[in-house]
C-alpha cells in the first residue's frame, strides 16, 4: 500500500501542469464552422479573463480584438481563427490557452413560453432551442416549425424525428433568423369546444322540434 501512494505522488509531481492547464474540449463541428456576418464569438483564454469575452463579427465579416486587432474571418474556420488569436498572444504570454465558441443570434417566436432573441451554439438542434424558449405552450405544434429570414419563409420543413438531432448548423441557420413554433391545427380545448356546440346546437334543434 505504502509503494502505491508514493509512486502516485510522483506521477502527480512530475506531470504539475496536468492539474493546472483545462483540457479543451470543443466540438468538432463547431471548430469546422466558418463565422458569418452578425454571430457572436465566446474566445476565452484561460488565465486571462481581461482577454475573454464576447465579440461580434460586424457587417464586413472582421472582429476587433486586443493585441491582434481587426480579424477577418471571411472564409475561415473557428480552428483557423483560434490559431490567429493564439499566436498573437504568444508574443505577450507563454504557451496561452484558447478556446472560441461561435454563437448564432436568433429569434424564436410563436406558440413557445418564454419568445424572444436568444444567443446560442450552433451544435444545438432545433429542439433545444425551442426547449430553452420555455418549449411549446399548450397550443404548440413542434411538427409545424417554420424557419423565416428577412421577412421571408424559407423552404424548410422540420419533422419531430429530424429537429432532435440535427443541428442548428446541419440546417443551414444562421444568425437573424427566426424560428417560428406554430399553433397545432385541433387542439384539446378546441375539440371541446367543438362539441360544447354541438350539444347546444342539438339542444335547440330538439327545443325546436317539441313545438
């Protein structure tokens, strides 16, 4: 027992910077997008929160950030932006740690609780979206989700089997666009309603025939 806790020791003692340094874990898919004008990104370099925060990509597609100032990002992936960042830093601070996650800002409106503009990561699906807009109210039809951009509907049709596993970035949305829940054609209350006039109407219709 007593070899076992010193050779723990020394494996902790010579390998210092495995309890210090975060293991990046980011996905793939997200590494691989290539930013658009109006998405957000979160870069944070470990250690130096006055080098982390969000930054917006304006209109002609650059980012300003500190030390490596105007970025353009047309045409270039999360990962290629990430090594730009980090070898900027690299002539203020040793070995800096960075990570970058992209952001969509979109619109979820509709029949959901809780609409409005939210900010996102694009390896979410459609779902989680809707799931963070509060999910559907009593009247939602998640089979009846619509995607809208500048005013129009895009021709999109999002079946419950494919909005639970396809990504916001699988589906082609971007930053401004709206996704729409729509209300479910007959619902509980509607059938009720339904048939509360049915037996008034049948009522009447037998007041009517006594005389």
């Amino acid at each position: 027992m007593r070899y076992c806790t010193v050779a723990l020791l020394l494996s902790l003692i010579g390998h210092p910077l495995a309890a210090q340094v975060p293991t990046e874990i980011v996905s793939s898919g997200a590494q691989a997008y290539s930013l658009r004008p109006g998405d957000l990104v979160r870069i944070t370099v470990w250690g130096r929160e006055d080098f982390s925060g969000q930054f917006q990509v304006d209109e002609n597609g650059h980012i300003l950030y500190p030390v490596v100032g105007e970025i353009d990002t047309a045409n270039r992936t999360v990962r290629e932006l990430r090594e730009e960042i980090r070898g900027g830093l690299a002539q203020i601070f040793n070995q800096p740690f960075v990570t970058i996650t992209p952001l969509f800002r979109v619109a979820v409106l509709g029949h959901v609780r809780r609409p409005g503009l939210m900010t996102i990561d694009p390896t979410l699906t459609v779902l989680d979206v809707v799931a963070l807009a509060g999910g559907p109210d009593e009247v939602g039809n998640l089979n009846g989700i619509k995607l809208f951009r500048g005013g129009e509907e895009l021709n999109l049709r999002f079946q419950r089997d494919e909005i639970g596993v396809q990504t916001l970035q699988d589906v082609g949305i971007r930053s401004g666009d709206q996704i729409m829940v729509s209300r479910r054609f007959l619902t509980a209350r509607d059938g009720l309603l339904i048939l509360q006039i049915l037996q008034v109407g049948l009522t009447v219709a037998l007041l009517i025939g006594t005389f």
